[in-house]
C-alpha cells in the first residue's frame, strides 16, 4: 500500500489457507508486484484490486482482478509476449517476465474478466500437499 501507484487503490488480499509451493520467494514476490501495479495502473490509480490465493488440488492459485476497463479483445492473444503493451508508457517486459517465472517454475498465467469488471490474471503453480 505504501507503493506510490497503489495509494488511491483499495487493495484486499483472502487466502483460504496457508498454501505451499516451491519456487524462488524473490521470484513470486516480483511477479506478484507486477500484477498488482499493473492492475493499480488499469484502474488509474484509483480502483479496486483484489488478491485471491486458492487450493485446487494439487494447484495453488493466484488471482489479481481490478475494477479497470479490461484488456481489449485485440491484445490478448499476444499480450504475454515481448513489447506488446496496453499502456502509453508501457516497455510491454512486464508481463513478459511474469510468463517466463512462471513458467519456470512449473506452472502457468492467463488472462481473463475479473467479476470486478476489469482484468483477471490466474498464476497456476503446482502445490505441496497440505500439512496433515
């Protein structure tokens, strides 16, 4: 919150449990920064974000959804790809980097329509079974 493009935002964060995965905690955290400013700059600094860790089976779930305008149908094929950006600003890296992470870690991100009403990014990482 004390991150200058998410002072205006109202940020909420549920997790339905403690989840365990094994990856770079570095790593995450920087992949998770990016989808949250990312949704802060979509709502214009002023919108809500929401942060939702779930368990599907064997699937650890991070959901970053806003109340912005969406992605437009044209971008999204490409949009994890290099330099394809919906900002004026934008290098098009971000979500780029998220991809790669990821996906070296074994898992997976994708885009949909946040029941906010703007963007929902889902990171899929495979999890550790819970603790008996």
């Amino acid at each position: 919150a004390r991150h200058p493009r998410l002072r205006g935002c109202r940020v909420s964060v549920a997790a339905v449990r403690p989840i365990v995965v094994r990856a770079s905690a570095v790593a995450l955290g920087r992949v998770v920064l990016n989808l949250i400013l990312n949704a802060a700059d979509a709502t214009g600094g002023k919108g809500r974000v929401e942060v939702r860790v779930l368990a599907d089976g064997e699937t650890a779930r991070l959901e970053v959804h806003d109340d912005g305008p969406g992605v437009p149908p044209r971008l999204r094929e490409g949009l994890f790809d290099g330099f394809v950006t919906t900002k004026p600003d934008g290098s098009g890296l971000g979500l780029l980097s998220v991809r790669v992470t990821v996906t070296e870690h074994g898992g997976s991100v994708a885009l949909g329509d946040a029941d906010l009403g703007g963007a929902s990014f889902t990171v899929s990482l495979p999890a550790e079974p819970p603790p008996s």
